[in-house]
C-alpha cells in the first residue's frame, strides 16, 4: 500500500508544464509498479506469514532508497525532527501489515479502494487534533467519501468479509502517517523522510521475521518474492523522481489511478471483477476524494485569517 509523501522543500522555480507532465507520467508509472506489488504480496501471503511478506517488500523500499542515497549523497540522513521520522516509519509498518493481512482475504480492488478512506480520516485528524479550519463543504464531501466506503463493503448485505476491518485499519494508520507528513514537510526533505521511513520499517519488521519465517520451498514462490522487492523499489524511485521535478499539488490525484490498477491486476491474475455497486462505491470515493483535494488547494490558497 504506497503512501503519497510529503512534498518536497524546493527552493527552485516553480516547475514548468512540460515537467508537471513528466511528473505526472512517472507517478502513474510508480503506482502502476506499487500495484503489481500488491498482486504479488496477495499472491505470496498463500503460502508466508503477511509479516514475512512485508519483509520482502520493504527489503525492496530500502533498496530503492539506497539508489536515491548513492545519487543524492549521505546528507539525506540528516533530520530536524528524528523522532516524528521514526514514529513514521513505525505507522508505515503497521499499515503495510494490516493491509497485507487484509488483502490475503478480500480482492485487491476492494481492499485499495477502502484505503482510499485515508484522506478523509486525515481530515478528520486535522479538524479534531491539530485544529485546522473544514468548511461544510469539506464535511460534506467526508460524509460522502464515508458512504462510498460503506457501499463497497456492505456490511451485513452477505458480501462483508472481516477482514475489511483490517484494510480501515491500514487507512487509520495511514492518515496518522500523513497527518506526521504534514509536520515533516516544513523540516525535511522528502529524501529524508522516505529513508527515515525505509529504515526504521526494516528494522522493526527484521526484528519480527525470526518468529514466522518460513523458507519458500518453490523457486516460482522465490521469483515472486523478489519481484514484489523489485515493483516495491521501482515504485519507490520513480514516486520520488516525480514529487522532484513536478508540483505535488498536480501530482496527487494520480494516486487514485491504484484503483484502476487494482481492478486491471484482480481481473487478470485472481479473476476477481469488482461488481456494479462495487464499481458505484469507488466512484463516490475517488470523486470525494478529489472535490476534498480541490477544496485543500483553494485553503491553501486563501489568505490567512480569513
């Protein structure tokens, strides 16, 4: 489950039209890549412990993080606020975790659809523990984004699994993780901040991986395995590349392309084919989703005190 990062501190103009664009192409490439790494994750946890199938996945995160080390140099290693960095990287694990546990039981494309639940629990966050002023609008668009949710998961229809529980537990843990982002955005790079990330998952989930190893006793289980560290890496450079040379304010609705991705890879690999109010629900999210990233730009945009 990728997590849009903070954006970056720049100190250069503004990016051009022809950057945004390329932005913009390599983000859809980067979640296109984190994608294929949730299909081979599902695919793994039939045979590995989810906390095992993290490991591997996050092996893949730091190597894509040592690639953008060895370009940026040892500087990135260096934070203002080392222990919102650590704290990050603990709700990274625990997110990743939860939606791993999540999607061995319920299909892909419902499970990265309710993740998208995340920006309105982050505004909820906003409104109740830092504060931040939500018009009604915003409010509004919450509640719908809610019910979106609700319409995929049908609770009580004879179509709810349990097991969705974890995937709003992944979402809960990922706005506690944005909410940390806004904070670091200010006093770190992104470089930063990503590796902080990297790193401390690592460790936290290295020091799990005793207890539930299990060594994979087919090579085909092995190929997977590395693919999902290779899709994992990938998608990590190409996400950071993008965030480096295009706005982030352009960049962030192409995040809701992992639905399209979700759905094309379930239906290829599982033959899992979201039904029609499957389909509704996830309209309703993505369209609730970008009216409330709309309505955060213009308050961005406002002046203060207004």
């Amino acid at each position: 489950m990728p997590a849009p990062i903070a954006a970056p501190l720049r100190h250069a103009p503004p990016p051009s039209s022809s950057d945004n664009l390329r932005g913009i192409v390599l983000m859809a490439l980067g979640f296109f890549s984190f994608a294929a790494c949730d299909v081979m994750a599902k695919v793994l946890t039939e045979a590995l412990h989810p906390v095992q199938v993290v490991w591997f996945r996050q092996i893949g995160l730091a190597l894509g993080v040592i690639v953008l080390l060895a370009l940026r140099g040892p500087s990135a290693l260096r934070s203002r606020l080392p222990i919102l960095q650590i704290t990050r990287g603990l709700l990274a694990v625990c997110s990743a975790i939860c939606f791993i546990i999540s999607v061995s039981f319920v299909p892909l494309a419902d499970a990265v659809a309710v993740t998208f639940i995340a920006p309105f629990i982050v505004t909820l966050l906003g409104a109740f523990v830092l504060r931040e002023s939500v018009g009604i609008r915003r409010w509004i668009a919450v509640g719908i984004g809610f019910v979106g949710m609700l319409i995929v998961i049908r609770p009580g229809l004879g179509v709810f699994h349990p097991a969705i529980g974890f995937t709003v537990a992944a979402a809960c843990f990922f706005a506690l993780r944005q909410v940390l982002s806004r904070s670091l955005s200010g006093a770190d790079p992104v470089i930063t901040t990503v590796t902080y990330t990297s790193l401390t998952s690592i460790v936290l989930v290295s020091v799990a991986l005793p207890f539930v190893w299990t060594t994979p006793d087919q090579l085909s289980l092995w190929l997977v395995a590395f693919g999902l560290a290779a899709t994992a890496g990938l998608g990590e450079v190409l996400v950071i590349r993008a965030l480096d040379i295009a706005q982030a304010v352009v960049l962030a609705p192409i995040h809701y392309s992992m639905i399209i991705w979700g759905t094309f890879y379930g239906f290829v690999v599982f033959s899992d084919l979201p039904d029609g109010w499957t389909l509704i629900g996830c309209g309703i999210i993505v369209a609730s989703g970008l009216y409330t990233l709309h309505r955060e730009r213009l308050a961005a945009k406002a002046p203060p005190n207004t």
